[in-house]
C-alpha cells in the first residue's frame, strides 16, 4: 500500500475479501480503509465499484474539535472489532456537515486493517438540499422581483445585481462587479448626503431615501433607495444590501395630481383655488405696500345658448378658445383663472391705479369681439366683468366677494358692460335683491325641483335621480342656481332652503314609491352650513316621519370641499346618518381639497367623480390612469363610482371597461320635470341609448 506520498490516483478494482459484509448504516456513500493510526490506503464508490488510493490521515478530512475523538475511536474499534462514531467534516462545500462512521476490524495478510464505512446523516442531508432550495428560490426572486437589488461585500463593492436594476440603469452584471454603487452617482450626489448615509448605516444599520441617481445613457432618474447591513454571528459586517425603487412614473403622476388639483382640466388655467391662494398673497402686499392690486371677475353673456345650440363639446372648445385669449391678453399685467362653468377671474398684481384695471377690462372685451371659430361657424361673445380693488378692501374673501357682486351689477345693465365695486352696498343690489326674493320664493311657490336621473352602466336602467333646484323669479325670470345659491350661503338662507328642498324631493320620491317605482332612491343636495346646525339629524329624522320615506331610499350629496371644512364634525355626522341608513355621496369629487386617503376616514356609500375627470375620456391617458385609480380605490374601500358628465357613447364604453357602476349626464338625461322622470322610468330605458 502507497502510504504517505499524498498523492491521489486510481486503483484497478479488485476483490478485498471473501467475507460479505453489510454497510450498518445502509447505503454508505463511500467505503475506505485505513490502519488503527487513521492513515487511509485507498476510497471505494459504492456504487461502481472504482477505488481511488489516497494516502494521509483519515483526520485531515473532518474539524480539529474530531480528530482526537477520531483516533480514539479507530484504536477500541481495533482493539474490540468494530466502533461507531460521528464526525463533522472540514473544508469544501460540505464543511460542518455531520456524518455517520463505522469501521470493522479485517485481516490483511500480517496486517490488522479497518474497513470503514462513511455516510452523510439523513437529516443533514436533507437540511443541505433544503437549504440549496432556498437559495435556489431567492435566487430566483431576486431577478424576477421589481425593484433593482445590489449585493455589496464588507466594503460596499458590488457582488452582484439583479435583473430588475440592469433594467432600471442600464449597468449590467459586468459593469458593476467590484465598483461601489456611489461611484455612478458622483455628479449627482452630494458628498455631503453619501456621508449622512454611511454614518445613518453605521448608527442603526439601515438608511432608506429618495435620491437622484444616473443611468448609463447619462440620463438622470429620481430613486427610492435604501442600504441595509448584514452582520455575522459576531455582529461584524460582512455584507450589505441595496434596494433601488424607479420613482419616475410615480413623480409623474404625482405632477399630474398636483397640477388637476389647482387647475382647470377643461382651460389649463389655474382654478378658483390657485385664485384665493394668489388672492390672499396679493391682498396681503398691497396693504403692506399702499400700492393697489385688482381683481376681475368675468361672466361670458348668454354662454347657456352655445351648449343649448351647439352642444357642450363645443361649448368646451370655445371656453378653451377664450381662455387661451384671455391669458395672452393679461400677460405682463396679471394671470387668469378659470372658476368654473363660463367664469372666469383675471388678477392684476402689476397696476398703478383703478385705471389700469377699467383698460384691462376693456382690453378683454375687445379682444372677445373679434370671432371664435367653433362649430363651423363664427361665434361673437361679450362677456359681464366687475371689478374690485385692494385697498379699500383688506381682505381677500372680501375682494372676491365685491368682485362677483359688481360682476353681477355689470350683468343687469347689460351685455359687455364693465362695473366697479365702489365700496357701497349699492353695487351689491341684486344679491340683496336675491336674498330679500328668497323669503319669499317658497311661500309664493316661485322654487321648484328638476330631477337628472342616474343610470346603471350595464342595464341602462335608473338606479335614481338627484334633485336640482330651479327659481322662476316674476321679474327676473328663470334665474340659474349658480347665482342665487351663494348668496343663500352667504344670508343664511340657505338652511332653509335645503329643509324645502329636502323635504320636496322626499315627497316625490314616496310619491314615486306609491306608484310602483321602487328600485331606486333619491338624491339630494346639502351644504355644509346646512350639515352645521345643531339640530340637523332632527329635523332630518322628522322629515322622513312627516313623508314616511324610508331612510333606505335617501341620498344626501356633499361637495368634497364642504367636507373638509369640518372634518371632525363631518365624520361624527356621517357615522350618524350611517347608523340611520341614509346613503352618503361625495360630489364633485377631484376638485376639492381631500385626496383618496381621506375617504379611509369615513364612512361614503357613493363617489361621484367630477366631470373634469371624464370630459376627455377615453383620449386623455392621464385622465384615464386617474380614473382607473379613483375607482380602484373606491372598490377596495366598497364605494360605489358614479361618473358625471357622460356626454359621449365613447365615454360611457370606455367606463364600463373601467368598471364604472354608474353614470349621469346629457348622454342619457338632461334635468327635467318629475312627470318626465315617471314616463323614464316606466319605460326600463335610457332617455338616450347610444347605437
């Protein structure tokens, strides 16, 4: 036997022994044989059968804690025949792995010999398929997970990464190997931030923040980012992990957002709420400057005949038209703001006195004289602008307010007229007219309620009807809720009006239910200075008593900014009406001042999402990435969408891809009388099916 030259090669196979013998542990992965002293002659596959000589010490091969337990067992199996022990071997991809031994005594010519029998434990085994499993797994994860994964070593040098980062910055495996991730971001990143990270790393083992990285075409990106440490046994760092988030879509809609919040999806100018936002700076800096500021408030004339003749689509392009001229027209003076419907506000930050506001204003009508082309044809529009000024006014609530009062004092003497806010109540006639008419509208039976109907999206058939509100003044003629619901805000009288409003459409909606319409409810309007008042649920619970309307069957709309004016009051007054039955809808929802987080905190059954968020369906892919977020989020909060504003058969299509359960708008029904809502819905149909 080649003992000690420590040289492996391979033996022919040969016959050791006559005498059979059975491995004790059964399936023994390798057979050798050694002398009592532990120094091996040759290893024999099992299997095969082929024999590989290998001197040196059978010792070599596990840990230094076994190998005086390793010779004291070879020397009692020689003295007593046979022994059995457990060994952990040393080195290689199975080092610490315990395995089974047993050796028995043979006879080799003069020579005593032990042939020994090696096998991994079953159990260990198994751990060590199990754990390759794993790493197998997380493998696998890593390249198929989402987010870039960096592997460092104790020095933050790039191991590896995964698929998912190649793809965000275009480095690849190759590119990174050895390099630490900082490297790539060195024109971008501030020494500054590297050094707060390393020492946040140090501190608490982990650091997560948004930054600025760079790809490889040279391009920039905004990242989520984060670096976690991974310690030994000992607590040593050995290795750290880096996670990269692309943020570039997620800034983009966030723009997106941010920009429908605070303006007009139909103009693209700011909306009423950029306007009191710039109002109140511009208040504040004129009185603490003495110089003056001024505020526009136009109303176009007559613009109800464009939709009425043409259309709404039209009637949007040409308030998109008019309002690109009016911002060319205050450019260099001030900026213009769309409020709403066909108002519109232009600021003047930038004037020496009243008299450059009065040639504002007229350069605005004169620009509104030359045509809009729209429809084929030449529209010529004029436009109701009044006028407000700070100082007198020190406020900005009151600078608007003067502004729409002498807007509407424009509006009664006529077509293209300019007014001023003088500082006396007199400008302001006809809301005190309004509010002095109010009395007495419901008394003399000048209010009345129109119904525009919801649809279901599927069926087409109406799942209910939302009460309007319509004032047939005896001078002033059909006066639109527009003009006289802010200055029933602003009296008082609103309350009022809505307990009339209330209670009417509760009695037509039992009144339908006695008919045999049953399979819908009512909708209907309430302020949040209505919601305010102490005995609101009071009077709202004697309401339905005296017209015995089941709660069931009632709807009551509030506007998201309404909510949030509130909030605590809100969601006491919400979780009551819930406990009484009573369906809770969000109007206008997108254009006020919550977002879809808020909508955790109560307790709404419906969501009617603002028309500005379905006008440009299905064209518009910002608007239709918000709308599909509106509503996934209302079904995971079980909120039922009501879409407003659908006026195309291409709307209403793209909706119900969306899921949408409901709609309303000029597609199906425009407002109308209750005797005309009872034909609709005896007939089970849409008032107008798309082909």
């Amino acid at each position: 036997m080649d003992q000690g030259t420590g040289r492996c090669g391979p033996l022919p196979k040969k016959k050791t022994s006559n005498r059979r013998m059975a491995p004790p542990l059964g399936g023994a992965k390798l057979v050798f044989v050694c002398d009592p002293a532990g120094t091996t002659g040759f290893w024999q596959h099992p299997i095969n059968g082929a024999r590989t000589r290998c001197g040196g010490a059978l010792t070599q091969r596990f840990s230094s804690e076994d190998k005086q337990k390793i010779r004291e067992a070879l020397a009692s199996a020689d003295r007593s025949g046979r022994g059995s022990f457990v060994a952990a071997l040393e080195g290689g991809s199975h080092a610490g792995t315990l395995v089974d031994i047993h050796v028995e005594r043979m006879q080799m010519g003069p020579r005593h010999l032990l042939l020994g029998f090696m096998q991994i434990q079953p159990a260990a085994a198994a751990a060590d398929k199990a754990l390759e499993e794993k790493l197998d797994l997380a493998s696998q994860a890593l390249e198929h997970i989402a987010e870039g994964i960096l592997i460092l070593d104790g020095d933050l040098h790039v191991i590896s990464v995964n698929r998912a980062y190649t793809n965000i910055t275009g480095y690849t495996q190759a590119d990174m190997a050895g390099k630490t991730p900082f490297c790539m971001q060195e024109e971008v990143m501030p020494p500054a931030l590297r050094k707060e990270i390393l020492q946040a790393v140090a501190s608490s083992g982990h650091w997560r923040g948004e930054l600025q990285d760079k790809r490889a075409n040279g391009g920039t990106f905004p990242e989520l980012a984060s670096l976690s440490v991974v310690r030994d046994k000992r607590g040593h760092p050995i290795q750290y992990v880096a996670v990269v988030t692309d943020m570039t879509q997620l800034h983009k809609y966030e723009d997106r957002m941010a920009f429908l919040a605070s303006h007009d999806s139909l103009t693209g100018l700011p909306n009423r709420f950029m306007l009191m936002r710039r109002l109140t700076q511009a208040v504040e800096h004129a009185v603490r400057s003495h110089t003056p500021m001024a505020l526009l408030y136009l109303d176009i004339d007559n613009f109800a005949l464009v939709n009425s003749s043409f259309g709404t689509a039209v009637g949007d392009e040409v308030l998109r038209k008019l309002a690109h001229r009016l911002q060319e027209t205050a450019a260099g003076w001030g900026e213009a703001f769309h409020l709403g419907s066909d108002g519109f506000g232009v600021l003047l930050s930038n004037i020496e006195s009243k008299k450059d506001a009065l040639e504002m204003a007229q350069s605005i009508l004169a620009g509104l004289e030359a045509p809009l082309q729209a429809a084929g044809q030449n529209l010529y529009l004029s436009a109701s602008i009044g006028i407000a000024m700070a100082p007198p006014d020190q406020d900005a609530q009151l600078v608007f307010r003067h502004a729409g009062h002498a807007m509407h004092a424009a509006m009664r003497r006529g077509a293209g007229s300019i007014e001023c806010f003088a500082g006396t109540e007199s400008d302001a006639s006809e809301s005190l007219r309004l509010a002095t008419g109010l009395r007495q509208a419901m008394e003399h039976g000048e209010l009345f309620l129109h119904y525009q109907p919801y649809f279901d999206l599927y069926s087409g058939s109406i799942s209910g009807a939302e009460a309007l509100l319509r004032w047939q003044h005896p001078e002033l003629g059909l006066i639109p809720p527009a003009r006289f619901i802010p200055v029933a805000e602003e009296t008082g009288h609103i309350v009022r009006l809505g307990e009339w409003v209330l209670k009417s459409a509760c009695l037509q909606m039992r009144a339908w239910q006695d008919a045999g319409l049953q399979d819908m409810h009512m909708a209907v309007n309430i302020s949040a200075r209505q919601m305010r008042q102490p005995d609101f649920l009071d009077r709202l619970v004697s309401i339905l008593d005296e017209t015995g309307l089941l709660p069931g069957s009632l709807v009551l709309e509030l506007t998201e900014s309404s909510m949030m004016e509130d909030p605590e009051r809100t969601r006491a007054v919400f979780d009551q009406l819930h406990a009484l039955g009573v369906g809770i809808a969000i109007d206008d929802f997108g254009t006020g001042y919550s977002s879809l987080n808020y909508l955790r905190q109560y307790r709404v059954d419906y969501l009617k999402v603002d028309r500005a968020f379905v006008s440009n369906l299905p064209h518009d892919e910002h608007q239709q990435a918000i709308m599909r977020a509106i509503i996934a989020m209302a079904k995971s909060l079980d909120i039922l969408v009501i879409a407003e504003g659908v006026e195309t058969a291409a709307q209403w299509e793209f909706l119900k891809t969306l899921e949408c359960e409901q709609g309303q708008g000029f597609l199906f029904a425009h407002p109308q009388p209750a005797a005309s809502i009872e034909e609709l819905m005896r007939t089970g149909a849409m008032f107008f099916r798309p082909e």
